[in-house]
C-alpha cells in the first residue's frame, strides 16, 4: 500500500436501540404487570495508537466508518445488547483534527494513547420503566438517541529522536543505512526518498529513532516539491541531522547549507530552533580537504565530516548524535 500521512473521514457512533413496551404473559396471571427491556447503548468510534502501524494507509476515506448500533430492549425486562465499538488505529503521531472546523481535537502522540471520538447514543427505556402507582399498565416506552456523527481529518506527523533534513541526493538514505541498518532506495538521482524512512539507532543497548524525509528543494516551505507536506514531519524530532553534499562542485557547502537552513526558517521557527548537527557527506569523493575545511572556517559552518560508505567519521557523528538527543530530552 502507498504511504499515506493525511486522510479525511466520516465516522458515525451507533444509534441506541428502542425501549419495549412489553406485559407478563403467564398461565394464571390474566393481568401482568408491564415487562418492557431498556434498549441497548450503540458503540462509540474510538481511535487508539498501535505501535505496530507507520502510517495511516489502514484508514480507508472511500468507507463509512459506523460502530454498531443498540438492540431494542425484550420482554421479561430484558436489556438489549450494547453495540460494538468501532476501533480505528492509527500509528502514534497521529493529530485527530476537526474535518469542518480544522482544530486539533486529539493528539496522539504516544503508544496507548486513545481518545473516544464519537459517542454512542443512549437506549431508550421499556414501559416497565414508566410504572406508577396510579398506572399500572403503561403503554409508553422511549426510543434510543442517535449517535454522534463527525466528520475528521487525520494528519500524521512521524515521532522520531532525529530527523535528516538536506537537499535530494545529499546522501540522506545512505547515511541512514550507515547509522540504523535501514534498508531505504538508495540511488545516485534526486528524490529516490519519496516517502519518510525510519530507522532505529542501537547505542549502548539504547534505541534512537531516525527519520529520512525526501530532499528539499527551493521553495519546499511553500509547498515546492511537496516540501511542506514532507517538512512536518521533522517537526516532533528532538534533533536535526542536516546534511549537506560535500562532493557536490555545483555550489558552495556554506551556500547549499543556507539555501536549506533558509526553507526551515520560512517553514517554522520552532523547527529552526532545534538542535541542530551539520553533517558534511561523501567524503570519500572529496578531492581537496583541506580546502573544503577552509570554507567552511571562513563561512563559520561546523560540521562532523563523514562518508557512510567508508564509514569514516560514522563513529564520531553517532557520539555526537547520542549526546545532542540526551541533552534534547534533558538527561544531559
């Protein structure tokens, strides 16, 4: 199935089943009393995270997602059944908006997190309710109340310890390999990434969760290249990764650097105010060091110097990246 982020939804909860209007019915009892059941509550549409799911590619927007509704109430004061909730999971990260009104009426944003979003209707009460000392015998009973019926818009923002941010072909995919074991496309072409990658980072028997998102180009925070849709979701990680192509002779480091820098500023400030390492890829086509560690002490950009295929400097970034996260979550 194609990665999905965003979907937009109807969900209807179950109406309430009928109270019954119902009399004792036995041999030798010519005039029973009334026995009419409540009807039973209809199920509410609940969504909850499951840690299992990466995107929302489950939630299908073509069908009408409806809990069940309440049986009517039986005789001999019988309940009706309570209908089943619906149970729609989505993965943790999921904003659940308002579809008409776009506010955020939930944010799902660990592992067991749930929120009711549409409750059932009540069951409606049977006659033997509605007994009174001056009526014996009532005829009435009340019907159950419909359920809530919304209209949603699911939007998944990925949750993740770090996020690589750079322009397509910076090496991001293969960067990630390096680091996680990830097996995302790799390829020596521009946007092979075209939906989010996550990989998990093993240090010291602790987990650190990446996230690759497709490159950047100019423009991305007015939606060039669906460079907004792609940029939000670096907006729950702790720490950026921002990689920029050091073999690249098309432009300067320190102006291809900017260029990125400048999108994530015009897209959000909160996003340029994370934590922020600077990583200087493919290294190992790098002709002239020395003169690339010249620019970038002129143009006062501090990098770690890596090449994910050499693995050389790999070592020193993963302390760098372990220690920015611990700070970021305030263990440092």
């Amino acid at each position: 199935m194609p990665f999905r982020d965003e979907v937009r939804i109807r969900v209807r909860a179950g109406d309430g089943g009928a109270g019954r209007v119902s009399f004792r019915r036995e041999k030798y009892v010519p005039k029973g009393g009334p026995d009419g059941g409540d009807g039973g509550d209809g199920g509410s549409v609940v969504i909850e995270v499951d840690p299992n799911l990466g995107s929302l590619e489950g939630i299908d927007p073509r069908r009408a997602h409806r809990a069940e509704d309440g049986r009517p109430g039986g005789g001999a004061k019988c309940h009706g059944r309570n209908g089943e909730d619906l149970v729609l999971r989505v993965p943790a990260g999921t904003l659940v908006r308002d579809g008409e009104r776009g506010h955020v009426l939930k944010d799902l944003d660990r592992a067991g997190a749930t929120v009711v979003i549409a409750k059932g209707g009540k069951g409606g009460k049977g006659n033997a309710r509605f007994a009174t000392s001056t009526d014996r015998t009532p005829t009435k009973a009340t019907p159950g109340t419909p359920g809530e019926e919304r209209s949603l818009h699911l939007e998944l923002k990925i949750i993740a310890d770090v996020g690589l941010l750079g322009f397509p072909n910076a090496g991001k995919s293969t960067l990630l390999h390096a680091l996680s074991g990830a097996n995302p496309q790799v390829g020596a072409y521009p946007f092979t990434t075209l939906t989010p990658n996550l990989g998990i980072l093993e240090h010291e028997w602790e987990p650190y969760v990446i996230a690759d998102v497709p490159g950047l180009i100019e423009g991305a925070h007015r939606g060039k290249g669906l460079g907004d849709r792609f940029l939000k979701h670096v907006e729950r990680t702790r720490v950026l990764l921002h990689l920029v192509d050091a073999a690249d002779g098309s432009a300067g480091v320190a102006e291809r650097y900017r260029a990125v820098r400048d999108e994530v500023a015009a897209y959000s400030d909160e996003l340029a105010r994370k934590p922020e390492i600077v990583v200087l890829t493919k290294l190992d086509l790098v002709e002239d060091r020395p003169a690339l560690e010249a620019e970038l002490e002129e143009a006062g950009v501090r990098g770690v110097l890596v090449s994910a295929e050499t693995r050389d400097g790999v070592d020193a970034l993963i302390d760098a990246l372990v220690a920015a996260v611990r700070a970021a979550r305030g263990e440092e």
